[in-house]
C-alpha cells in the first residue's frame, strides 16, 4: 500500500480496476465477498480523496462492523436483509483518512467458528488451495486480501479470529491490546474479548491502519488509551538485544511436525537479527481452551439475547409472543450459534455459575499471570499460529471440539488482553504457516518492529 501512496494520483484507479478485475477471476472460486461496492462510485470518490492520508485506497470490511450503504448481516440468515444504520467508528476513522469502504467480507455466523464454514451464505475457499478453509472468523477479510481482491481488510478478534484466518491465508493479522480500538459499531459476542484488527498484505500496512484505528472513543467505555503513537515510526530499527521468549507449552505433541521443523527457522531468523531468543514457559495455557469457550459463551448467551423477532432481525410468522421469541431464534441462528448459546446459558445458569463461569474467570486471572510473568523477562513471544495449516472444507465441521481445539495458541492472548500479530512463517506442502509474535500491553510498536525484521531477514 505505502508503494502507491507514494506514487502519482492515476496509479489508484489502475489499483481500483485492477481490484474489481481479481475480483471477477477469482470471486467465484473464493467467495470472499458478501456485498461489493459498485466500482463506478468508488472511482467517482476515490478522486477526492487522494491528498488524504490514505488517499483513496478502498478497504474490505468484515460483516459484523456497521458500514453505512452497506448489510451487516454478521453471516447470519437472521440479519439477512439488515442494513447498517451507522457507521461504526473505525470505519468514520478510516473514511475521514481517506479510505471508502469496497465490500463487506464473509464471515462464522456471529464469528463463531474458525472455518467460515459457519457462515448461513457461502464457505470462502482458501485462496492458496481451494479444496481447503480460509480460516476463521475473518476468513472472508483474509480470503480477499490473499487472493488480491482486497489491499487490506478489517477483521474482528474475539478468539483468534484475525489471527487464525492470517496464518491460513498466508497475510499479517494484528490483534491490539484490548481497549485500544474502539468496538463502536462492532456486532458483540464476547464483550471483554473482541478487538477489530487489520489483515494486510505487510507488517508495515497492519502499522499504518493502526494509526487509524487506534483511537480514544466515547461512544465506547472499554476505550482504555488517550494518546497513541505513530506506528510506523521507527518500524525499520531492527530488535538487536531484544529478548524473544518461545513458551515451551506451544510447541507440545499437538503441534504438527513440519511446523515444529520451521520454528527452527523462525528462531534462527531472530538470532541473525541479534535478539536473545530464551525458552519460557506459560503454564496454565492447557486450561485456555475450556476458559475461553466458558466465557465467550456466556458472552454470547447474553449479548445474543437482543436477537429475538423484534428489533432488527427477519421474524417468525405467528400470532403469538412467545412463539415469536422462540420460533424466530430456531428459524434466524444456525447451529453453532445456539450450541453457544445453550453452552453460556447453561454456564450462567443458577447452580452452575460458580462451577464454570466463577472458575472460568479465576483460571483467566491464572493465564493473565502466566503472561504478566513471562513480560517481566523477555520483551516478546514468538510461536505457531495454529498447530496445522489450512485444514480440509468439511474436515472438522462435524466435531465442534476437534474445531475448538485449533484455537489453543490464540485464545490465551483475548483471555489476557494483550496484543498479538500472526503473519507468514513459510510454508509446508504449499500452504502457509503463521507464526505469531504476542507482546505485553501496548506493546504493538515493539510487535510491528519485530515483525517487520521478521518479514526481511526470514528465508524459507
Ligand atoms: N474460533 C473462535 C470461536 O469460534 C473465534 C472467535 C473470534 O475470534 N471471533 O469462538
């Protein structure tokens, strides 16, 4: 993206037509799109926007963030012919920087999932190989910009959702630190969890939208920063003497072994770059899995509670209120949605509160610490993604818990608040892996100079 803005007004509509021309070779393969712009307007805009900061590069918006003249539909068959009704804030930030909005992005229904497969429209093909998933939940944000139909994309991390997808797709996605982006505008599922992140091309791209999206809010209360950095500033000043922690727990039998073999690489890499890579450990990352799907369910269950036939949503044929309710919760959800719902009711259901949503948040509290410990002695972490690369369309979709279990090496980070970026680590059998850089909080200028070194010195 910086190769453009740097370069003469004409190169954006070539950038603009050469877009809307992947998107008619690939898109029917791919499906990464939900809902798409109409090129003529965008070009039509786009001219007044180049002596603004972004200068007309268009951006590719995940379905679960409100974007006037646009569907938020959140993939689910409920919000179907929902029209957003606002703007949710980062895309007024984006917009005021120059970015206009080019489609809206398949999604998990209500970003359950790590597949996209969860979507009620379409499953996205991994762009890389399209027998396989892109990922999820973003895996329409990190589908598009893999396969060129999108420059960057907005996708939304609950639990690893920007991050699962990036790896996938072979693309950078940026977690920040919780509180750092406003969620203004963003569909909730897990309130304390869910942070909008960019899914670039490079590490600097993901630094340059943070500088947009990173902003104080009112309009949300979890809005924790007042001032933030420039995060492309000092990117290029390398991590000598920086120390880089591997936690022993994330490279366990669960990991596939050519991904074990690469990390190998992946430390080399640091040590040329002059950073002390050190073994640590984060003990309690065995009870990560259990924590998150416990309270992003209960979440869930509660923020969920708004779709009822009523407001927003598509609603059931019938003259009675109750079955209103009920009818149109069975006809609008599918699947993973209400096995979520059931799942939090239940953990937030009298009697079992204190067994699983009460011991839930203590054993969160442990893995925060496991964190907070590890950032007393080392500046970074450096681990896999994902244990395996993209997996097979229709291969875990049937055991919900085998599906789960892919999210391991991401949910600590949601759980702990803290910022994580995945981007490519090479490949094995011509499919990318991620590795995933995690830094204290706010530490997302030292996770985009790490990185950056990364993308430079690494050799496959
Ligand atoms: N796989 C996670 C889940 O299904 C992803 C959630 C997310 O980050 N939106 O809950």
């Amino acid at each position: 993206m910086i190769d453009l803005l740097e370069e003469s007004p004409g190169k954006l509509e070539k950038l603009i037509n050469d877009l809307f021309a992947e998107i008619d070779d690939n898109e029917p393969d791919v499906q990464a799109y939900l809902e798409l712009a109409s090129s003529d307007e965008l070009l039509k805009s786009t001219r007044e926007l180049v002596d603004q900061p972004l200068k007309g590069i268009p951006g590719t918006i995940k379905d679960n963030i409100q974007t006037l003249g646009f569907k938020t539909t959140c993939g689910s068959k409920f919000l179907e012919d929902y029209d957003s009704v606002y703007d949710a804030t980062v895309i007024k930030s984006l917009k005021e920087a120059g970015s206009p909005v080019l489609g809206k992005a398949n999604m998990d229904e209500f970003a359950m999932g790590s597949s996209t497969e969860n979507s009620y429209f379409q499953t996205t093909r991994n762009p890389h190989d399209l027998s396989r998933v892109p990922g999820g939940s973003s895996g329409g944000s990190a589908a598009a910009v893999a396969a060129d139909e999108a420059v960057y994309a907005l996708g939304s991390d609950t639990g690893g959702s920007v991050r699962h997808p990036a790896a996938f797709c072979g693309v950078v996605g940026m977690k920040p630190t919780y509180g750092l982006v406003s969620r203004y505008g963003l569909t909730a599922f897990a309130s304390s969890l869910d942070q909008i992140g960019p899914i670039t091309k490079d590490v600097y791209d993901s630094a340059l939208l943070l500088n947009y999206l990173a902003r104080h809010d009112e309009m949300d209360s979890t809005s924790a920063v007042k001032k933030t950095p420039d995060y492309t500033e000092g990117i290029d000043r390398g991590i000598e003497g920086l120390k880089v922690g591997l936690p022993k727990e994330y490279f366990g039998k669960e990991l596939d072994s050519r991904i074990q073999e690469k990390a190998k690489k992946w430390r080399k890499t640091f040590e040329n770059l002059g950073a002390d890579v050190v073994e640590i450990s984060l003990p309690n990352t065995e009870y990560a899995i259990a924590t998150y799907y416990i309270i992003a369910s209960s979440e869930a269950s509660a923020n969920l509670a708004r779709f009822d036939g009523v407001r927003y949503t598509s609603r059931a044929d019938t003259d009675s209120i109750e079955e209103l309710f009920s009818r149109s919760r069975d006809e609008g959800f599918g699947p993973e949605v209400k096995r979520r719902i059931l799942l939090g009711t239940y953990a937030l259901s009298a009697g079992y509160y204190d067994e699983y949503y009460g011991k839930a948040q203590k054993a969160r509290r442990l893995i925060k610490q496991d964190f907070d410990r590890a950032f007393e002695n080392v500046d970074l972490i450096a681990a896999p993604t994902s244990p395996t690369p993209a997996f097979k369309i229709g291969e875990k979709i049937e055991d919900p818990l085998e599906m789960y279990l892919s999210d391991v090496f991401i949910v600590p980070v949601n759980l702990a608040g803290i910022p994580a970026m995945s981007m490519p680590g090479g490949k094995v059998n011509d499919l990318p892996v991620g590795m995933q850089i995690m830094g204290g909080s706010l530490a997302e200028k030292k996770i985009l100079r790490a990185g950056y070194a990364f993308e430079r010195n690494f050799e496959d």
